[in-house]
C-alpha cells in the first residue's frame, strides 16, 4: 500500500525518501521480524522524517 503524501509544499525528494525509508521497513520487518531491532530503528527513523514533514506542511 502506497501511502499519498501532499507535495504541494514539500519537494518531491522528502516524499522520496518518506516511500524508500517506508518500503526498507516493511521489507526488514517481514524478513526479519517486527520486533527485530533493525525494524524498529527504521520504523523510529520513520516516525521522525513523517513528524518533520507534517511540521512541514502545518506552515
């Protein structure tokens, strides 16, 4: 599942980097477990480049 990201006011490398980052998780996660702990720092790396990109669009 593709998430839709607005890039209206962010620029298309951030949307990039929020897809390729999304799909490493999911790949780990399913290869390695979702508790493995390299899902979880992608996951926590994740979390952090959404919150930046939402703080983003607030403005």
């Amino acid at each position: 599942m593709k998430v839709m990201l607005k890039r209206e006011k962010t620029n298309p490398e951030s949307c990039e980097k929020i897809e390729t980052l999304r799909q490493k998780m999911v790949y780990v996660g399913q290869t390695k477990g979702i508790d493995h702990p390299e899902t979880i720092r992608l996951s926590q790396k994740l979390d952090n480049l959404l919150n930046q990109y939402q703080q983003k669009i607030i403005k």
